[in-house]
C-alpha cells in the first residue's frame, strides 16, 4: 500500500491546517483523489489512522466535503483495494456504479477504489474507513461490484453485529498491535466477507439464484480442498455433476477464471500465515505446501510477482509475537 500508512506501527493523528493540506493528506493516506469544498477557508480535518498488515483503519474527522475518485486517477495505481465505510456521525452521500447511498450514524457501504466514485458530507462529519486489497477478501470481485453504493442499515441483519464492533475499532484503534492486532486484521476482513455475503444472499436474485447458489457451492469446495495439490477444474466439475466447460462460464461470468481463483485463495492463505507470528515455527515451504504449492521455487516465483517481494522477505517483516 503506497501511502502515509505504510509505516505505521501505531496510531498516527494527521491534523491539516488547510484544506490543501487536506487534499494531499487524503491522497497519501488511500488513494490519490481529488477534494472539493464550498467553504475551503473555514475547513477543518482529522485522521486518526492504523495500518494492520494490508488493512487499513482510518477514522475520519472533518468540516463537510467532497472526494472524487476519477479514471485519470485510477490508471495510476496499480493495486486494486475496496473501502469499507462506517458513518459514524453527521450524513454521507456514495455514488459509485450508477447506484447512490445515503449514509446515516451505524449504515455501512462497500466501494471500489478501482472505479469512479464520489463521497459527499454537507457538513461535519466523522467516519470510519477500512481499505483493503480485493485479494484478501474471499469474494468475487464481479459479486462484490454489484453491492458497491449499497445502504448496508446498521440496525438490522449482520450489520445490528457488525456495525458496533466497527465503533469499537474506531474507539480503540490504540490498543490494536503487535500478533493479536494482525489476527484481528485477518478476523475484521473475514467478518466483512461474511457480511457482503449476506447481502449478496439478501439481494433479488441472490440466494433463490440457480446460478449463484452453484457458484457459492464451488467457491467453498475450493476452499475446503486448497491444500489438495490436485485440486483442478476438472475434479471441480466432477464434484458437482457439472461439464468443465460450464464451470468455466460460471467463473468467468463472476469476473474470474477457476485457475486465478484457486491461484489467489492459495496466496492469500500463505501471506496470512508468513505474516502471523504465532506461524513462525512453520518453514516457507512447510506454509506453501500446506496450501497445496509444492514446488518451492514455483510458489516463490508466483509469490513475488503477486505481492512483490519473495516469502521469506515478506515474513522478515511481519511483526514480533510478544
């Protein structure tokens, strides 16, 4: 994640004296954006920010404005990130994907960095933001893309569970370190998978949906079986009486294909556990075979070119169990 948050190993508190101050603290702290306000010289704003591996928590606090995603912006950033967002006081307006969200204290909303959006407050406002790679998440980002600028009410369904432990988050942001604030990062992202799932089951079309309940199935026999070295579409297909042909147009209809699927589940598994401290014990390879890689240098290949870096630099970085 290129910005201010890389480095940061506690809370950071950003305080803009300006509103131009506040367009470039934005920008390094998510992506870049563009920031508008009707009365720039009154502005005030806060951040309030922790990075927990590749989660980042971000409380928002300032007068009321605008941010604005667009595609010139977007063509500059190579990785793809959604942002979760919790309105904690005031009102938010989201519009992403021709869908627009009122946001309201305890209303939760889901957007794509990689698309354009905007996010309006008319006035004072304070919010809390969770960033995170699409690849953490275990959703497809073509599911995921049909709930952005989505009211998720912070008072019925999951959100009545979700939304509270979100404020808590917000308020604690101090205490959030070492091994258990990483495991916690891990938990928060699983809790919002589960949340956006539910949504996505609550949606017309959704749960009573032939095809997204086959693609559900999939999904969590892939997960089950990732450690299987074997594991290919054609066993795929077999298992659920379906042609290999058809599993590949269930995917590729999801914004995927079966390969990248399983490819990035299997990494993502391997970086959680180089990156958990309590998994210090286990080797590099011992980790990747665990999660069905088998060859050594194959997986580090692959590792490297998804995240950057080879495995065993990457879980130098980790941080220290205490």
């Amino acid at each position: 994640m290129n910005s201010a948050l890389d480095t940061a190993d506690a809370v950071q508190t950003a305080v803009a004296d300006s509103f131009a101050a506040w367009h470039d603290l934005v920008s390094e702290s998510f992506v870049p954006l563009h920031v508008r306000s009707g009365d720039p010289g009154h502005f005030r704003g806060q951040l309030r920010s922790r990075l927990l591996d590749e989660l980042a928590i971000v409380e928002v606090t300032a007068s009321g404005h605008s941010v604005h995603r667009t595609p010139s912006l977007i063509a500059s950033t190579d990785r793809l990130y959604y942002k979760l967002n919790l309105q904690l006081s005031g009102t938010g307006i989201l519009v992403q994907d021709r869908r627009e969200a009122v946001l309201r204290p305890g209303d939760l909303a889901v957007y794509d960095t990689h698309r354009p959006y905007t996010l309006a407050f008319e006035s004072d406002f304070r919010t809390l933001v969770l960033m995170f790679p699409h690849d953490v998440l275990d959703l497809p980002s073509g599911a995921v893309g049909t709930l952005t600028a989505v009211r998720m009410a912070g008072d019925e369904g999951l959100g009545r569970m979700i939304s509270p432990f979100m404020t808590e988050l917000a308020d604690n942001l101090d205490i959030l370190s070492g091994p258990s604030g990483h495991r916690l990062a891990h938990n928060t992202i699983d809790l919002l998978g589960t949340l956006l799932a539910a949504e996505l089951d609550r949606r017309p079309g959704g749960a009573g949906n032939p095809h997204e309940e086959l693609l559900g199935r999939i999904r969590r026999f892939i997960e089950a079986n990732l450690g299987d070295p074997l594991l290919s579409p054609a066993g795929i297909a077999a298992a659920h009486f379906i042609s290999t042909r058809h599993l590949h147009n269930v995917f590729q209809e999801a914004g995927t294909t079966v390969a990248q699927w399983i490819r990035t589940r299997r990494l993502e598994n391997c970086r959680r556990e180089l990156r958990d401290p309590l998994q210090g014990h286990r080797s590099v390879s011992a980790i990747a075979a665990r999660w069905g890689f088998v060859d050594a240098a194959h997986f580090s290949r692959i590792f490297r070119a998804a995240f950057g870096e080879p495995p065993s630099s990457y879980r130098r970085a980790a941080p220290v169990a205490a």
